[in-house]
C-alpha cells in the first residue's frame, strides 16, 4: 500500500485538529450532562458526603482544591454546597473560622461552568465583601481553587484609579468588590453591563445589611436582574423579612449548621474578661503587652484616633514587641503591606479597629484583645474569631468598664457565649500615667493625637443605642483625658439623634472635628475652662506670629505720630499717647452723618473722586464700587500697564523675549527683501567688529608664547654654560631703608628665592657644623595655610632629591648678577624650572 505524500499530510492536518476539538467538546458536553445528571440526583442532607471528591464538581474545580490541598468538608460546606449546585438560594450561618468562604466560591465556579461562560459573555458573578482586607482574602483564595479554570477575576476595592479599572471590567467574569466602589462603577463606568449576572454572593452578609451600608446596597441591587441566585454568608445571619425581601430571595434555604452547638464560639477558644475603671485601661493593656512579649496579639480599639495615639505613644515606650496599626482612614497600598506584614510576623502586636474584624484570616494569633467594649455581642464574636481558627487553640480578654459589665454578660449569654472573670495581678500592673504626659509635653502633635482619642471614644460612647450597657455619665472623663496624659479633659460638643453605625460608615468629611469643641457639657452647663502649663506652652508657641499680626492690626510703632492721630492723640505729640486716647463721642445724626461722610471720603454727602496712579497710568477712585478694586490685586491688575518680559543670556545681557510678529504687523514695517538687506548688513557689521577683537586677541596670545619661549632659550645657556645650577637661584641683599621708611624693592620676590644647590655648597664647613638639624614638626589634628606646601615647592623639592640621587654636579655661581637682564634671566629660568 502507498504511503500518503507531505502534501496529502499538510492537508489532513486541519482536519485532524477540527475532528480532536469535536471529540473534545462532545467528551465535555458528555461529562458536563454527567454532572448536571448526578447533582440532580444528589441528597443534600446525605452523610455520606464528607470530602470534596464526593461532591459532582467538574475537573477543574476538583483539580484546584486538591493543588490548594483541600479535601475535606467542613460542616458549614458539606450542609451549603449542595443547596448551591442545586441553584437554591442560601442563607448560610456558621462560627467563625469554619470555612464560609470556600463554601459559596465552588457554587460560583460551578455555576458559571455549567453555564459555558466565557470572557464575551460579560459578568458572571459578584461577590460583595464589606472591608477591604475580606475583599482581598476573598480574592486570594478564588486565584488558588479557580487556577484551572479559564474564566476571568478582578478585585475592585477602592484606593486605585477608577479609570484603569473601568477600562478591565468589561472583560472580567468574576468581580470581588466592596459595595460602594462596586455601586460607584455602576453609576459612572460607560458600558458596564450586569444584565447577564449568574450569581451574587454577599459575605458578612448581616454587616453589609445594616444601617451602615443599606443606601450602598439598595442602590446596588436596583441594577442588577432579578433572575439570579444569591448567596448570603455570615457568622451571625440575619432572617428578617426585610432584608430577605430587599435581595429579591427566591424561598431561601436557611443553613445554620452550629445552631444547636452549646456556644456561638469556637470550642477550642478560652475567652475571659477584666474589669477595669477606665482610667486604668492603658496602664492593664501596658502590662499585658510586657507579659506577652512571644505572642501574637490583636487590639481592638474603637476608633481610628485611639488606634493611632496608642501606636504612636507605645511605640515611643518600647514594650519590647514589634508594633503595627491598621484602620480605614489608611491608604489602601498600607493597609495591605500591614496586613501581609502581620499575618507573616512570628510575634507582633497590631492595633487595629473593626476593618479586620470580619472574615479576616490572619494565621496563628494567640491573643484577641478588646480595650474598648463592642457595640453588641454579634461585634464580639466577630472579634474574638481571628483566633482559634479551623480547630486551632486561641485565647482572647475584653477590657470591660464596671458600668459596663452587667449589660454586657447578659447580651453574652443570650448569644451563648461562655466567658469567665480573671484579675490581674498586682505584680504586673504599672502606672504609665507620667510617661504619657512627658511625651505629650514633649510632642504636640502626639499631645494633639491624644485630644482626638478622647473625643472621638467619649462620642462613640454617649452615640451607642444601648444604654444599659454604655452609660456615659458614669464614666470618670477627667481620670481618662489623665491617664491619656493630657492636662484636663477636652470640651465636645454632641449631637444627639444620630446613629452611631450609620456615623461611624458616613464619609470623612461629616465626622470633622472642627465643631467637637463648645463651652458646654452633655446638660448644658457651662463647663470651667482650666489653663495648665500645657495650654500656657501651646500658646507661646506662636506668640511672634500673633503679635505682629496685631500690630498690623493697630497700627505699627513705625506709623510714630501717625497712630496717635488716629487714635485721637493728644497735641503734645508724645508716642504713648495713644495708650490714653479718647474717643469723640457723637451725640446727634448730624454729628453721626458728618462723621460717617468723613470716613468715606464724602464732602456734605457727595463723593469725592479720588486719583490712584498706577504705573504711567491714572485710575479715577468715583465710587465705592471701584473703591473695592484697589482691595482686589487680581482685578486690579487689568489696569496697570504690563511690562514686557526679559530673558538674561550667558553674559548676563537682557534681551527680550522672541515673540512671532503678526503678518499685518509685518508687512507695515516694509517689503521683505528690504528688511532681509538690513538684517544682513547688520549682522555684517556685528561679525567685523568680532572679527577685530580676536585678531588683536590672537596677536597678543602670539607675543605671550614668544616671550615665554625667549625666556626658556636663556635659561638653557645659563644652565649649559654653567652660570647656574639646573633647578638652582641666588640670594640677593636686601634692600636699604631711606630714612625711617623702608622703600619699596621691586626685587623683592626674587631675593626671597634660594641660592643655588639649595645653599648647602656656598656655606662653611663651620657654619654646617653649627647648624642645628631641622627639627621634626609635630602632628596636628588640624591645619592652616601656613601648613600647606604649594605646588611649585613640591615640585622643586622632588627634582632636588631625583639630582642628588643621579649625582648630579652643582655650580657655584662666578660673580653675583648686577643688571636687571641677568636677574630677569635667573627668574625666568627658576619659574620654568
């Protein structure tokens, strides 16, 4: 049988490729009916399901949890991914820590498989988290289980520029969001079409509900079809009618597997409180921190001010733990480096508000510690669940204050929250009171931090709803502002009728302080204002700034007798007179009209015109109207004859600015080639005129090295007829004096030169004997000019020492030189030299 040719090859190599992709797409559309067959027939109450592989999930989605090395069910997951795939809508419920977000991402991976959906089929999916740092777990876990999958998943959180990620959006199947960046994109983003969504899932759904993000999600939900299914995760779920009805929840299957444990808390966490005074409450978290120092902790604080003076003052303190802060006021690139930086840190301690108390996986956290009391007990358990995670060991401590403990234990038990009473130990406590007020003392803007602290607790407590719990009057504010180090309590100003979530959620610009100062209490008395060194320090500081502003004010004591007459000086013009001025006193409306016409320039009520000279020109002052110009320098300005600009070249020569001229303009000024013959002989006449000056620069440059040479050429004679030394000189007398006036020598540089060999040949064997040896000079830290050798004495002295070693010959002189030729000569040939 003949073999088939290349080119019968080349063309059955298409056709093998389109007959393998059918055979694909058929074993797909086989497997894909298998799966859909067996989750039809699947029994969602059924024991036997326990790990991953027992579910009917596709092979890429089976392939990613066993590469993420997941394979068993937890109780939240084996109850609610059943409902999921069967397309039910779930409300699921589970302790914290128990594997939620697993439970709700396989539905949506599942779902958008089975869909055959693709990156022209829009939006698929949306997964709404309330923080931030949830959003970004979220997405971190979807990357690991959905690695084999072919859809598209982007992450749109906020702190990132709103055009680069609309330009992605369009392309992306799955989107993880927080809700008002989320609902910012629906309103602004051209283009941005929902209308295909698959599925939505809302985590931490019973925050994401509340008050605080209810306008984000209604508006949210208006844009998206109602034929979807939606998954609602949470620790603590939420059944009411309303809220189900706002989410369009079609007969929701309510899955709460730990609803008949004994305790809403994991079994492995042991949970205790504290009762202390708050003044006391810094100085029991500084003796925990001391004794906790090989632990991994977690702060909770109330608001993002005490978060930041109890980071910024500890951190000055140095408990002798690695400190970190996290709250939302941060830029979103912080926020997460902090949150990767804690999460891989062995020991370290972060101070942190609400932002990670939810949903936050942050591994091997040994210590939850709440300084302040939460809202409610569903805040509690949120808190306490960033330890003691997936079965392991955890601990956490709540800070409570007396009047706060009865309420509180009792919202604790309703939710079946076991906790017991610890005291500390006295050994361990320690009054940091003093440290804090010398650091403020220290540090304004630390002094300042601590002001805000104060206020934004003692708001955030008298805003609470539930007052027997938080019992504002029965706080000790001035203990508290004390053990903050401050020198008095700060004076707010409250407004009552507020929400304390929807306050706590609203934007920035609503919770500005600059309105939190008033002069009376929460009753309406009158506080008494108490003035310490502090306040008096403060105030020095811009004591300078303020008195000279003042004396603008009143007149500066230049103005001399000026300011007396305005003040109604006596005539004795002295300069204090006007300590002692007295004010005329008007009695009637004439008196007040003559007066009033004075100061307004009005002669018997009719406006004077005034004459401003600005610049060349004049400016008539006609009426009150202009009379306001002069106030203004930008309208003002209109007026006044603009300059023309200067430009400054390398010499330092101003010419102005090259400006293109207008062609009417130019042609006024004549024809063309007129104006071309001027400019060239002008520039004829400029290159002349250079032209001279370098000659006569060039010529003297010629007569220069002339000289030079000439004086070379005599210094050789010498040196070869052996008048001197090569490298030598002579010594010349001094000049005579004239009287008792010493005479100006003009060979006074050359007598101050050495004779020739140095002077050691033209002296005595006697006189070299009495010569005392150079001494050595002593080192010195420093040196003046005295000290350093220049240039030509360091060459000289080296050719010295490179003639004796050579043996070279020295010449004394015949006859000391008597013309001014021969000492020119000697010079010329020393400096070459």
């Amino acid at each position: 049988m003949a073999k088939p040719s290349d080119k019968e090859n080349r063309k059955q190599k298409p056709l093998l490729k389109a007959q393998k992709k059918s055979l694909k797409r058929k074993r797909e559309a086989e497997d894909l009916e298998k799966i859909k067959q067996a989750i039809e027939q699947l029994d969602p109450k059924n024991p036997a399901i326990k790990n991953f592989s027992d579910l009917p999930l596709c092979e890429a989605t089976a392939s990613g949890l066993r590469a993420s090395h997941f394979e068993v069910l937890t109780d939240v997951q084996r109850a609610a991914i059943p409902l999921a795939l069967k397309g039910h809508d779930v409300l699921g419920a589970a302790k914290t820590g128990s594997g939620k977000t697993l439970a709700f991402l396989v539905p949506v991976l599942e779902k958008l498989y089975h869909a055959r959906w693709t990156e022209y089929d829009g939006l698929g999916a949306l997964i709404i988290s309330p923080t931030r740092e949830l959003a970004v777990q979220i997405f971190e876990v979807l990357r690991k289980v959905g690695r084999n999958h072919y859809f598209s998943a982007g992450l749109v959180i906020g702190g990132k520029s709103l055009k680069e990620e609309a330009e992605r959006l369009g392309r992306m199947n799955i989107l993880v969001c927080t809700p008002g960046r989320m609902l910012q994109h629906l309103d602004q983003t051209a283009g941005f079409d929902v209308n295909n969504l698959q599925i939505l899932v809302l985590d931490e759904a019973d925050r994401i509900m509340d008050m605080g993000f209810q306008s984000a999600v209604d508006a949210l939900v208006e844009h998206l079809p109602k034929t979807r299914q939606t998954l609602l995760f949470s620790a603590t779920q939420s059944k009411r009618v309303s809220d189900l009805a706002r989410l369009s929840l079609k007969d929701p299957e309510y899955v709460s597997v730990h609803e008949a444990a004994p305790t809403a808390t994991p079994a492995a966490l042991q949970q205790s409180y504290i009762v202390t005074p708050l003044p006391e409450k810094l100085n029991t978290l500084w003796g925990f921190l001391r004794t906790n120092l090989k632990c991994k902790i977690l702060v909770f604080l109330s608001s993002c001010k005490q978060v930041r003076f109890i980071y910024e003052s500890f951190k000055r303190m140095q408990p002798g733990i690695p400190l970190l802060h996290l709250h939302g006021r941060q830029k979103q690139p912080a926020r997460l480096a902090i949150t990767r930086q804690f999460a891989t840190a062995k020991y370290s301690c972060l101070f942190a508000t609400d932002v990670v108390a939810r949903g936050v996986d942050f591994p091997a956290v040994d210590w939850v510690v709440q300084v302040d009391c939460p809202e409610d007990a569903e805040t509690y358990i949120h808190r306490v669940g960033r330890t003691a995670r997936y079965e392991s060991k955890g601990r956490a401590v709540l800070f409570l204050e007396p009047s706060e403990e009865a309420g509180f234990l009792k919202r604790l038990e309703h939710k079946k929250v076991p906790i017991r009473k610890v005291n500390v130990r006295e050994s361990k406590k320690k009054d940091i009171k003093n440290e804090l007020q010398n650091l403020n003392f220290q540090s304004p803007s630390l002094k300042y931090l601590g002001q805000k602290a104060f206020i934004s607790y003692t708001r955030s407590i008298y805003l609470q709803k539930d007052k027997e719990v938080f019992k504002f009057d029965e706080l000790d504010l001035e203990g508290f502002a004390a053990s903050l180090g401050l020198p008095g309590a700060p004076q707010i100003k409250f407004r009552k009728g507020e929400d304390v979530k929807k306050l706590k959620n609203a934007p920035r610009a609503l919770l500005s302080d600059s309105d939190s100062e008033s002069e009376f209490d929460a009753d309406g008395k009158k506080k008494k204002k108490v003035r310490t060194k502090y306040d008096k320090m403060a105030e020095r500081q811009n004591q300078d700034v303020l008195s000279s502003h003042y004396r603008k004010l009143l007149g500066s004591d230049e103005d001399g007798a000026n300011g007396g007459d305005r003040a109604g000086a006596g005539s004795d013009g002295d300069a204090d007179a006007d300590f002692l001025a007295v004010k005329r006193v008007l009695e009637n409306d004439d008196q007040l009209d003559a007066a009033a016409g004075a100061e307004n320039g009005t002669s018997n009520g009719v406006q004077q015109p005034k004459v401003v000279k600005l610049g060349k020109s004049e400016l008539v002052i006609d009426s009150h109207r202009r009379e306001k110009l002069l106030k203004s320098k930008k309208k003002l300005a209109k007026y006044m004859e603009k300059g023309t600009k200067l430009v400054f070249d390398d010499e330092g020569n101003a010419h102005p600015i090259y400006e293109l001229q207008d062609e009417k303009d130019f042609a006024q000024e004549g024809p063309a080639e007129v104006l071309r013959k001027q400019f060239v002989e002008q520039e004829v006449e400029k290159v002349k005129e250079a032209d001279v000056d370098d000659k006569a620069l060039a010529k003297q440059r010629r007569k220069e090295k002339r000289e030079k040479r000439k004086a070379r050429e005599r210094m050789e004679e010498m040196e070869r007829k052996g008048i001197i030394a090569p490298g030598g000189g002579v010594t010349l007398a001094r000049g005579e004096e004239d009287g008792d006036e010493e005479q100006e020598d003009p060979l006074a540089l050359l007598r101050s030169l050495p004779i020739a060999g140095g002077g050691g040949g033209s002296e005595s064997e006697s006189e070299e004997e009495d010569r005392e040896p150079p001494r050595k000079k002593a080192k010195k830290w420093f040196q003046d000019d005295s000290d350093v050798e220049s240039e030509g004495d360091k060459k000289r002295k080296k050719k010295d020492k490179k003639d004796k070693k050579k043996g070279a010959k020295v010449i004394e002189m015949a006859q000391e030189p008597e013309t001014l030729e021969d000492l020119e000569a000697l010079a010329a040939g020393l400096l070459d030299d």
